[in-house]
C-alpha cells in the first residue's frame, strides 16, 4: 500500500462543489481525493515553485528542506486533541453559554 497523508485544502466552496459534482458524475461518489492527487501529479512543479518565490522569497535563495521545515516547525503544548477539546469547549462556551462541569487533565511533564 502507498503512503497517503491527510492534509486540508483551503477552496473556494462553490468551486469545491463543482469539482465535487463532476467527479461524481463520471468516476462515482469517493474519487475525489484520487482525482485532486491526479491533477497534482499532472501538474509542473516549477510553476509552483516560481509563484511561491514571488509570495515567500528567501533571503539565501532557495526552498527549507523538508528537515528544515519539520526542525523549525512551532511546537505545541501538550496533546492536539485535549487543546482541540479545550478549544471546542470554550466555543461552545461563548457561543452557547454553557455550563458545565470540568474535569483536570493532568498535564504530562516534558523530557
């Protein structure tokens, strides 16, 4: 089995839809995430790299490498889904006014 990973794409909703609709319409109703990584790997990468040049320059020259990315990479405190919990909770908090009783998590000391 190939290596997949899940990322988010942030689109345009009625663009989506019509992408969404297509496929469905000629390759059935799970093919999207097969037809988005079809269109990638048609496309030039250097066309990419050229608008990413002019949106992001480096001061070097050049592109981090994906170590690099991965080693300067913000870090976040504790688990993502307890923060992810607790960002919901007080959403629904703000937004809803509810009440409700918490529970303490402890926190995990760090090595």
């Amino acid at each position: 089995m190939e290596r997949k990973r899940k990322t988010t794409l942030l689109l345009d909703s009625l663009v989506w839809r019509q992408f969404q609709e297509e496929v469905m319409r000629h390759e059935g109703a799970r093919a999207a995430s097969a037809e988005v990584e079809k269109l990638l790997q048609g496309q030039d990468p250097e066309a990419f790299v050229r608008a990413l040049e002019d949106v992001f320059p480096r001061p070097r020259g050049g592109f981090p490498s994906l170590e690099e990315v991965e080693r300067t990479r913000p870090r976040i405190r504790g688990d993502a889904a307890s923060l992810i919990r607790e960002d919901r909770d007080e959403r629904e908090d703000r937004i809803l006014g509810l009440q409700r009783r918490r529970k303490k998590v402890p926190r995990r000391r760090r090595r």
